[in-house]
C-alpha cells in the first residue's frame, strides 16, 4: 500500500514538473532516474576500478612522482638507517584511481557533473556517487578502504555556491562503500583560479600548496588503525588539484596508508 502510495505522488510529480534526461533531455518515466534507460545503457563507463594499472592511474602516479622527486614530500616513515624488510613496507604505494565514466567535451555525459557543480543537482550528486561506490565496493582494489575525504572548496566558493559538489560525490560513494565522510581532515588554504583553460603547468602551480592537513588529521594518524583513504573530486583532468591534495595528506600520513582517488568523470587525451 505504501509503495503504491508513493507511487501516485511520483507520478503526480512527474505531471506538474516533468523530470528530464540529464544529457538528452527526454521526459524520465517514473523508475527512471537522472538518466534515461537508453543513455544509461551507454553512459561510457571506464572499468578502472577493475583494473590497478589504468590511463588514470598512470597519470596520478606520474603527478606524484614528480612531486617526490620535486621534494614537495618524502617517503615520511622510511629512513637511511631502517632495515630491508621495513624499507620495502614505507616506499609510496602505487596509487589505485578510478572514475565512473569517460568525459569528453563533445559529449553529453559532460552535462553530469555540469549539472551537479553549478546547477545544485544534489539529488544526481548522490545518485551518480553511489553508482560509483558499488563499483568500487565490488572491486578487491578498494574493499580496504576506511574513510572518504571530499576535495575541499575554498570558504568563499563553498559559501558562494552553498555546498561542495565532491562532498557530495563522496558521500554518496561512501554509502556504498559503508564508511564515513570526513570534511574535517584537509582544508583548502587559499582561493585558486578557475582551471578551465589553464594548461597543464598553470594548473600545477595554481594549487601548488593550496591545501593543508587538519590537526585532527595529524591526531586520527596518532591513533592508528587507518589502512586506505579515497580522496574524492568531481572530475580527474590533468591530476594537479588531486595532486596538491595528495601532497598535503601525504605530508602527515605515513606511507604504508594508501591513498588512492576517484572522480565521477575522466578526461582522456
């Protein structure tokens, strides 16, 4: 009885304020959410989380091989003086990243994070960042993984905008995996520049130290426990933004904890 009930209303709702197909803009049927059944079936999914070595994957591991090689941080547990045995255990991880979906200018699945960014379509947020985190909770790559933490939005944007689309991603993507959201361990230290049509150096210096850990970072690292964290952002492009996050974690957490990424959308080249 209920579900007819709701049923009714959904269908009353969809008479008085048709829903529409994000990225064709048909009329939803009523089970259909965001997507229609048709762009749902070719919504160009990437299968990284199938895979430990992918295009995006290799991309994030060469932004962070070049900041260590950079000194913009250190292999932070390891030491001249520690044995073989424990210096196998402190060299940097191989990151682990993955997106949702392939996306290419040109294309109509860019209007999925468009619409989530700057047209507050949270309800897609968390519908698309659940997507994701069945994907992920389904994968041997990320079943270790303890916590979520959203890129951050500068104060001014946040306030701006009224909410910050990778935490909603993320919050999404953590329900499917059944952990906690933390929004209180990395924070953004200055306003950057919009990225759109900056090249490749631009971005890396723009938010070159633009992010900061938190003290309660430094303490849940005291406490210990803490396996693997999945830094999360709307859209992976050259791998900069997730870079200077990685930077700042990595400054506090200790290498044997992996911290690896995902994104709703990925820019190929």
């Amino acid at each position: 009885m209920k579900g007819s009930i709701l049923r009714g209303l959904k269908a009353a709702a969809d008479i008085l304020l048709p829903r529409q197909c994000i990225t064709c803009g048909h009329k939803l049927l009523l089970n259909e959410k965001h997507l229609c059944l048709e762009c749902l079936a070719d919504l160009p999914q990437t299968y990284f989380w199938t895979l430990s070595h992918n295009p995006m994957a290799d991309k994030f591991n060469e932004v962070i091989q070049k900041a260590l090689e950079e000194g913009s941080f250190s292999d932070n547990d390891c030491s001249t003086e520690a044995s073989d045995a424990a210096s196998e255990s402190c060299h940097e991880h191989y990151a682990y990243a993955s997106a949702l979906f392939f996306y290419h200018s040109e294309a109509e699945y860019r209007l999925i994070p468009y619409q989530i960014k700057y047209h507050g379509n949270i309800s897609a947020g968390r519908y698309f960042g659940e997507m994701l985190g069945r994907r992920l909770a389904g994968s041997l790559l990320y079943q270790d993984v303890d916590m979520v933490i959203p890129v951050p939005l500068h104060w001014t944007r946040k306030w701006k905008r009224g909410y910050n689309q990778a935490e909603v991603i993320a919050r999404g993507i953590a329900e499917s995996l059944g952990v906690p959201v933390r929004t209180d361990l990395l924070k953004r230290c200055r306003r950057t520049s919009t990225q759109t049509k900056m090249g490749v150096d631009a971005k890396r210096k723009n938010v070159a130290g633009a992010f900061a850990a938190t003290p309660e970072l430094t303490a849940l690292m005291e406490e210990g426990g803490i396996r693997h964290l999945l830094l999360v952002d709307d859209v992976f492009t050259t791998g900069s933004t997730s870079g200077a996050c990685f930077t700042a974690l990595r400054a506090v957490i200790p290498s044997p904890v992996r911290i690896s990424i995902a994104t709703l959308g990925y820019v190929g080249h």
